[in-house]
C-alpha cells in the first residue's frame, strides 16, 4: 500500500521544508509541470491520500473536502509589493463574467478552498483554514500559518503559477461566509496579506464568491398629466423611475404638442439617483425650441433612462414613446416656470 503513486506523492510533499514549486529560499520554480493540474494534484494529495490510507501504515485517516463545484460569480484580486515571490510586484484581476473559472470546497465550515483558471492561462489556489475546531466566521480576523501544515492554529494559502511558499505568516479577514445545509459555500468574501519566508514584502487581495449579481434594469414612466406657464410657454412634467441596481440614470428626450396647425417641440433632460426597491419620482421643465410656447392641450412625449451596470461592464438603455401628457395651464396663483 505504501507504494500507490497517491502515498509516494504524499510523502515527498511531507518529506521536506522546500518542495520544487516552493519559495525564493528553494529551487528555482518549475517550468514543466506539464498541466496545471499536475500541480494541483501535488499540491492537494496530502489531503486525499490521508483520508484513504489506513492506520495500519501510521498515518490517521481524515475526512476529504467535498468536491470542488463551479462558482455562478466570483473575483480574485490581488498584488504584491516589489519583492514578492508569489505576485513578483504584480497585480491580477480575474472574475467569472470575463470568463475566468472559479471552483469552490468547503469542510466542515472549518476550511474554505478556492482555485481560479484564467483565460490568459493564469492558475492559483487559496486555502482559508480556521483553527482547530472552529469554522470560518464572517467577520473574523484570522493570523494564519501556510496551509495545509498550520497545526492547531489557522491555515492560509495563496498560490500558482508554479510558485509558493516554503513557509508563509498571513492575516485575513472573512468578511462574509454563508453555507447550505450540506456545509457547501453559498458565499464567502473575505480579504489576505501574505508573506513568504518571513520576509517584509506582501500580497494582498480580496476573493468574492457568491450569485451573480442581478442585471441592471431600468424601467421610466412619463406621467399622463402636466402643466404649462400662460406666462413663459413651458411645460412641467414629471414621472418615475425604479431600477435593479444604484446608479445614476440619465433621463433624455423631447415633448412635442400641435399648437395651431404647428408643432412646438422641446427636449427633456436630467439626471437622478435611483436605488434599487424604491421608485423615484422626477420632474423638469420643458423649453420650446422655438418662438412658439407650448399651450394647454394634449402633448407626445418621449423618454429614454441609460445608466452603466458596472457589474457587467454595459451599458443599458430603455424607451418609452408615444405617451400622451395632458397639458393644462398652472393656477394664475402658481409662481411662473
């Protein structure tokens, strides 16, 4: 038994301090590993191999993770100072909606595992360990220990790209974690500094797991009655606008109303916060274009509310047309507009 490949990759993962993808203070890092997930194996045997192998050989059998599921969203973002080995002062960006892939296991609540395969080929993995007979708490700050080697204390790694640390000190803080009744990770957010070897340079970053974020929607209403000043020719209207994410929305169009045989035509714009659950009312005044004033009487309008979803990187626009606003003249008591 202790010649199956799974225990001899074991082994020489436990054998020594420095292991060939591991830290400046080792071997320069290897360049053939022939996959990716060749370094995945190695790097996550220990656990597997563990929980297989018998008492029989002197090693204690222990509980695997479950499997590593897709992530629906998710971001890495980290960099590093001058200096460090893992980012070599570099920063990287990856997140689901550009294509990158990211997985996800939890155990027991206790341990939270994430790997990430780029579309540029870029590939890293992160350990979040809490202590010994603890579970990752949102809002709890962790000082951590590389991982999977933290003993009683918490565990923490970040590495890939053929590179890692020998020995590595961490903080980090999970500001969110939710889990299903089967302990699989629903959420999880939480931010890192990490240093190699006891060295003074860091990377730090931040890992966001959870639903995709809702699609920006707008959706504009013009209100079916408004007033005209007998005084100035110019309409006031009005209307709401509700959304699906904070933005600021952009409200632009045009009323046009028949006075005499001629069309009097003037355009609508403004800008308004809108917050996602709440409508929000609007109201602008409307200048003609030219020398005739608008009168009371049935009006056209048109509007069209743009704002940009951040969380998809677009723009989104929606119209409404043909919308008949009744015109009326303001009281003679109201001020002039």
């Amino acid at each position: 038994m202790l010649d199956r490949p799974d225990v001899r990759r074991l082994a020489n993962e436990c054998h020594a301090n420095v292991d060939d993808t591991r830290g400046p203070a080792g071997a320069e890092p290897i360049t053939n590993l022939g996959s990716k997930h060749m370094s995945s194996l190695l790097r996550r045997s220990m656990v597997a191999a563990l929980a297989t192998v018998v008492s029989g050989v002197g090693l204690v059998a222990v509980a695997a993770p479950a499997a590593a599921a897709p992530v629906e969203y998710g971001t890495l973002t980290f960099s590093g100072d001058p200096g460090d080995y893992i980012s070599g002062g570099n920063s990287y960006e990856y997140d689901t909606l550009d294509g990158d892939a990211l997985n996800v296991s939890s155990d027991a609540r206790a341990l939270v595992s994430i790997s990430v395969d780029s579309t540029t080929g870029d590939w890293w993995y992160l350990d979040f360990a809490a202590p010994n007979g603890q579970q990752l708490t949102s809002g709890a700050t962790y000082t951590a220990t590389r991982y999977p080697f933290n003993g009683t204390g918490a565990g923490f790694d970040l590495s890939g790209n053929g590179r890692g640390c020998n020995t590595l000190t961490a903080t980090f803080t999970v500001i969110e974690a939710t889990f299903d009744a089967s302990d699989e990770v629903e959420s999880f957010h939480a931010s890192f500094e990490q240093h190699c070897e006891g060295g003074p340079a860091a990377a730090r970053g931040e890992v966001h797991i959870g639903p995709a974020p809702t699609p920006l929607e707008l959706k504009p209403t013009i209100a079916s009655q408004g007033t005209v000043s007998p005084v100035s020719g110019r309409a006031r209207v009005n209307g709401e606008v509700s959304c699906t994410q904070p933005v600021t929305v952009a409200l632009a169009g045009d009323l046009s109303q028949v006075v005499a045989g001629r069309i009097v035509r003037g355009p609508l714009s403004l800008s308004v916060s809108c917050t996602p659950g709440a409508t929000v009312p609007w109201t602008t005044i409307v200048t003609p274009s030219g020398s005739r004033p608008f009168a009371a009487g049935r009006a056209e309008a048109a509007l069209t509310a743009t704002a940009y979803d951040l969380a998809y990187d677009r723009e989104v626009s929606t119209s409404v047309a043909d919308i008949t606003v009744l015109i009326e003249n303001s009281p003679p008591s109201a001020a002039s507009f």
